[in-house]
C-alpha cells in the first residue's frame, strides 16, 4: 500500500479490514511498515512495488503533496 505518514492512522484501519484476507492467503499486503530496520528502504519499497500485481494508493491530500510518492513510486 502506498500512502502519506501522515495518513498512518488509515493505513492502520485498512490493514485491521485486510487481515483477514491475508491470513486466508488471499491477498498479501505490503507496506513500508515491513521494512526491516537498517534496511535500504527505498529499494525495499522500489523491489515491492515492481514485483506486486496490485496497488493500494490511500490518496489524500497528504498523499498529492509528496513529493517522494510522485517522483520515486508513481513512475512504478
């Protein structure tokens, strides 16, 4: 899932409604909070998106402004 930090708290309710699909192994759902500390994060985010055949985009007004989600993940 891309979103803004600031929108964690929805990230937060939407993963609540999706973990059950995930424990069925429906779906999986992968957001930057999987990255592990000291990791590269943004090639962990670069490697998730381009091997994902689905996105979730939590678009907020937070989410249009950042710049790092126009220019590093959006052209993924």
């Amino acid at each position: 899932m891309s979103y803004s930090h600031q929108d964690r708290e929805w990230l937060e309710r939407l993963s609540l409604h999706l973990a059950v699909l995930e424990r069925g192994a429906l779906v999986y759902v992968w957001s930057d909070t999987r990255i592990a500390i000291g990791a590269n994060w943004e090639e962990e985010i670069e490697k998730s998106l381009g091997g994902s055949k689905a996105a979730i985009l939590l678009i907020s007004p937070s989410f249009l402004a950042s710049d790092f989600i126009w220019n590093k993940e959006m052209p993924l």
